[in-house]
C-alpha cells in the first residue's frame, strides 16, 4: 500500500510503501525511518567511500562508521576533525 511520497533535493521521490522507505534508485535498500533512506542517499548509493583514515588508509562510506573506527582502533578523540 503507498501511503506518501515526498522529495529528496527537488528530484527523487521517496517510496513509502507498506511501512518502510524505499530506494528510489533501484538498488533494493529499504528503511523502516526516512532518515536511514536519506542518509543512504548521501552516503552510500552509488557513491564511493569519502572517509579515508589517516592512519592506516581503510575507507568508509558513513561518517559515524569512521568516527568509531578511529576511536576504537586508533584510540583517537571523537572531536578530531578530518583535514
């Protein structure tokens, strides 16, 4: 059952359909929240990873993923900023 559709940066439509929030770029990713979808846009779908460590060069794709990974590998301050 479609229940609404809203927009992403004016031009992607947002698929809700039986509870959960599907890519609109047919990579068959769903979300039960519009922010997990949303997120996925900007980070993931068909994008390469933008988050390189600095120390021993792994990549990722989310933000959050590479904060923890300097953390609790590297042993590094959640404030540290990326250059």
């Amino acid at each position: 059952m479609l229940v609404g559709n809203s927009h992403v940066s004016g031009i992607e439509i947002l698929r809700y359909i039986d509870g959960m929030f599907y890519c609109p770029r047919q990579c068959s990713r769903k979300y039960k929240y519009k922010k997990g979808l949303v997120r996925h846009l900007k980070y993931e779908c068909g994008i390469e990873p933008q988050f390189k460590c600095p120390i021993c060069g792994k990549t990722y794709k989310q933000p959050e993923t590479f904060k923890m990974h300097l953390m609790s590998i590297h042993g590094v301050d959640k404030s540290f900023k990326q250059q």
